[in-house]
C-alpha cells in the first residue's frame, strides 16, 4: 500500500489525493491566509500556486502524500492534509499539513482528518508517526496534543515561514503501539 492510495475515509470526512481537478476548490477556499501565518517559505516564492504547485510535484515524486478532504454529509470541501518526509526504509513519516477553512473548522472535523491520517499510516506499516508543530499555532497544538503524543524536541528557529518570521518547532511522536491505542480511542471518541 502506498500512503497517497486513495479510497480514504471515515464517518465523517472523505479523503481525495489531492491533484489538478482540486486546484479551483483550493483556491477558492480561505487556505491562502493560513499559507502566510503557518506554512514554511518555499524557494520560488510565497504565493498559492507555487505551494500547490509543490504539493503535486512532491506527491508525484513519492515524497509527500497530501489529500483534500470533503465532508461526507454535503461534499462540501472541508481542508487539506497529507504526510511528507516518507521513509519507506524505516517506516517513518511526518504528518505535515493540516487545514480546514475557517468556516467548516471544528476539532471533531480535525481529529476525523488525523484518524484516517493514523490508519493510513498504520495499514502502511508505519513504526513511527512525527508532528513538527509551531508552538504559537496555538488551535493545532491543542488538536494535536488531544490525540495524546509523545513530545520528543523543540527546535528553536527552526525555519522561515512564508511571512518571514523565523520559527521555532516542537516535535511530537507516535510508535506503532501508540499509533494503534489512539486509533482505538479517537474511533471510540468519535463514531461510537
């Protein structure tokens, strides 16, 4: 199984690879002013073509595995997420973006996006799924932190966001046991 397969979903989110046909629907979401506040400075330039542009190029290259999610009640489009630094070699990956447009956001919209995110990972035979996480991005570090990770660095000034401003990092962790208790209790949580 590769991690971008599709037929991704659950209860409450469907999940597509995301590719071409959603460059409109991105586009016209509210992402753009998230872009600047949270998402790190690409070579090339700062703007939204250049980081979809690069969210294809790495998801055809196998370097990333991002989805845009639509809500299973209405298909209306609720946010992108996806992994990056895959290392099928030793079975570890990052969950690299999460985002859900103001309007649809709420934290049961995102801990459904991070489950189907952990039993990707999971079926994927991962031993290791990471979290880089900027410390001021105050709603991620509370979702985040909800699923129940383990904090492992923070790294201070770790990289330029796309504003500018130098960053700091906090890295969080699952093992595969981890990965499995917290797929079992946000399931649980979620759908019961």
């Amino acid at each position: 199984m590769e991690l971008s397969e599709p037929g991704l979903q659950n209860a409450m989110l469907r999940l597509e690879p995301i590719s071409e046909k959603h460059r409109d629907v991105v586009f016209d979401s509210e992402i753009e002013e998230s872009v600047w506040k949270w998402m790190p400075a690409l070579r090339g330039g700062s703007n939204l073509g250049v980081y979809f542009d690069f969210i294809l190029k790495t998801q055809k290259a196998g370097l990333a595995a991002t989805f845009a999610l639509f809500r299973q009640t209405d298909g209306v489009f609720a946010g992108i997420t996806g992994f990056n630094d895959i290392n099928k070699i030793h079975r570890r990956v990052r969950n690299a973006i999460a985002w859900h447009p103001p309007v649809v956001a709420t934290s049961e919209l995102y801990q459904a996006g991070q489950l189907s995110m952990m039993k990707r990972a999971y079926e994927w035979r991962a031993k290791r799924l990471e979290w880089q996480l900027n410390p001021d991005n105050s709603y991620i570090m509370e979702q985040v932190l909800a699923l129940g990770p383990t904090r492992e660095a923070y790294f201070r000034n770790f990289e330029r966001s796309a504003s500018g401003a130098w960053v700091d990092k906090i890295v969080y962790s699952m093992t595969r046991p981890e990965l499995a208790e917290a797929i079992q209790s946000l399931e649980t949580k979620l759908f019961a």
